[in-house]
C-alpha cells in the first residue's frame, strides 16, 4: 500500500500554536493540509505560512501529548500540536518526519578549525619561523650541519651540469690546492668559526661562490680565472666567511626548506629530498638578506684586515667585471646576487684608509699560477 497524499485529509483541521520565530509569544491558529504542504492560519482564515510537507521536522517524540514541529531542521519556527488524529495524518503524509539532521553545526565547527589551522600554518611558514630562522639555526649541531653541507653539494653539482651526461668536477691539482689551503689558513687564523672551513673548486667557468651549511664554501674556476690577483680571490673568500660565521647558509635554508624541512634539520633528517633540493637553490643563488650581505661585507673587511690584506681589490675585481660584462651577461650570477656594487666598493676603498700601502701577498707568483691551474686535475667528489 503506497503513501497516502493530502488530499485524503482535505477535510481535516485542528488548532495549534504557533511560534513565528521573531517573538516568544505564540500565536493561535488552525492548521490544515493543501496539496502539497501544512498550511497554518490565523482566527480570520489568512494564512500565515506554507509548509512544505517533504521538508517538515518532528521536534519532540512520536509519542507525546503535544507534538512540536519545524518547517525544516534549520528553521527556528515552531508549531505545538495537541490533536491526535492531526498528528497521526502528519506522521502518514510525511515519512521523513523524524529523520536526523546532518549536523550543520559540527560542519561549521569543523570548517571553523579548519580555516584557523590553516591561517595558524601560514602564519608560522610566513611569519614566525623566517623570524625564527636566526635561533632555530643556532639549536642544528654543527655536525649535522655538515652533513647537509655534504648532500647540498652533490646536489648542487646536478643543479649546475642542468642533467647533463658530463657534470663537472671539483679540482684537485696537488700544487693549486696547496696554494688555496695556503689562502684558507691565513684567513681563517684570524676569526673563531663554528666549525672549519671546507673550501673546494668547482670545474664550472660561471662566475660564482657559494657558502653552504657546515662551513662548505664553493668558489667556481671561472671566479678563479677572472680574478686580476690573488687578493680578490681573497676577498671573496672572506666574503664567504662572514656568511659561514653567522651561519647564513644554514638560516637561509631553514626559510626556504617550510617547515617539514626545519623538523628534518632538527630531529636529524637531513637527507630528504624536498630539504636537500631548497638547501641546494638557496646556497647556489648566494643571495642572502640585505642585512646579512652587508654583514658579510664588513666581516670580510675585518679578516682581510687581520690578515693584513687589502679590501680594495675586493670590490675592485666586481667593479671591473661590471664593466667588462655589463650586468645583462649570463655569467654573472655571483655579481647580479650582490647589489649596489658602487656603494660597496666606497665602503671596502674605505677600510682601507688607514692601512699601509704595502703588504705581504697572499700568494707568491708562483702559488698564484697554481691555484689558477688547479682545475688541470679533477675528481666527481671534493678532497676536503
């Protein structure tokens, strides 16, 4: 036997009350059937409201002497029944009468900490943990910084080759690397680091330097090869010192790794995949802060003094490489990643003022055409 409609109970009315969900007073009226929907009138026989039949919700037990009744699980008006026989009709006429809501309000609770704890992510990837990097970096041990210095630089080398079937080597000419260890020491005597320096060359004849994390620092052979004398290789190198005192490289990959890559640096994953590939584009582009740049600057300008060298062929050796290149050519990625050239070079012009005019060199002759010959041998992985 199918569901009986309506029209069997056109005949039927009875009184009721009815709250119109804007006063606390309720209103009394007569309720009857239309076609499709409860239809509730006031003494006078206007009606008040429609019903609709198929959206309409038993508020209170099958059971109870007087039923209650919604327009739908949402709606806030009210209809208090007491006629028996009215609510056995509406019971007939609307089988889904008493079926559970879905629960609209844990949806919204749902979405509400849903949009909190995405803006609370945001908030810690954009905000607090790049103004954190300083401190969290701090908290990495320097071994396992080291560690990720080591992956960086494999990875760097894929970075650098773009895939290819021939990626380049680290030179290891004897003569070439005694003479770097020669610049290493004298620089690195003069400042207390977190860890000892690890310099290597790169067969790769852009015009670059990089420090990576764990004291890694990456001069490229065509930095080597530009450079007019071993004093501006120097500076560059105390440029890159300044970067690995401050653990620079380290910050600039705890901003650029978010925050999976933070955890991974502290608890001592160090060899993911997504950590690895951001260390290693942070390091290659060199391009720190302004802050940290200038910084960087002056702490070169103080190891250079402290070795007794120069700052002036520092700046010097960029500002003629500006001038020969000009800023548009490929080969500049170390000079585009370090602005405002003129004002660096006042500053490095500068320091030197009062410093004596004469020095000994860094290099001898001979030294310097060795480490100019260094990438005459070379091999997949770095000897330091």
């Amino acid at each position: 036997m199918g569901q009986p409609s309506a029209a069997a109970y056109a005949d039927l009315s009875a009184e009721a009350r009815y709250f119109d969900g804007k006063t606390a007073v309720p209103q009394s009226v007569r309720i009857r059937f239309g076609t499709h929907s409860l239809v509730i009138e006031d003494a006078s026989g206007r009606a008040l409201a429609h019903w609709p039949l198929s959206s309409l919700h038993a508020l209170s037990d099958r059971h109870a002497a007087a039923a209650q009744y919604a327009p739908s699980p949402e709606d806030e008006e009210r209809l208090v029944v007491e006629d028996e026989l009215m609510c056995r009709a509406i019971d007939a006429l609307c089988p889904r009468l008493r079926r559970k809501p879905a629960s609209t309000r844990g949806v919204r609770k749902a979405l509400t900490w849903g949009v909190g704890s995405l803006a609370a992510v945001a908030l810690m990837v954009f905000a607090i943990l790049p103004s954190l990097a300083v401190q969290l970096a701090a908290a990495i041990p320097p071994e396992r910084e080291a560690r990720l210095g080591d992956a960086v630089l494999g990875q760097v080398v894929g970075l650098v080759s773009l895939g290819g079937d021939n990626p380049p080597g680290f030179c290891t000419a004897a003569r070439g690397r005694g003479a770097l260890d020669k610049m290493v020491a004298r620089l690195e005597d003069t400042v207390e680091l977190p860890y000892p320096l690890r310099v290597s060359v790169l067969d790769v004849d852009t015009v670059n330097a990089f420090a990576a994390p764990g004291g890694r620092i990456v001069l490229f052979r065509g930095l080597i090869d530009s450079a007019a004398s071993p004093e501006e290789v120097a500076g560059v190198l105390a440029h890159e010192i300044g970067h690995v005192l401050y653990r620079d490289p380290t910050v600039g990959v705890l901003r650029a790794a978010g925050t999976a890559g933070i955890l991974g640096l502290l608890v001592g994953d160090v060899f993911g995949v997504a950590i690895v590939v951001a260390a290693s584009e942070a390091v290659l582009s060199a391009s720190y802060q302004r802050e940290a740049e200038a910084r960087a600057d002056e702490t070169a300008f103080d190891i250079l003094a402290e070795a007794g060298l120069p700052s002036d062929p520092f700046a010097g050796f960029f500002l003629r490489l500006a001038e020969r290149y000009g800023a548009s050519q490929g080969v500049m990625e170390y000079l585009s990643s370090h602005p405002a050239l003129g004002t660096r070079a006042e500053r490095a012009a500068a320091a030197d003022d009062n410093r004596p005019a004469s020095f000994r060199p860094v290099l001898s002759d001979r030294e310097w055409i060795a480490l100019r010959n260094i990438c005459t041998q070379s091999a997949a992985e770095p000897d330091t």
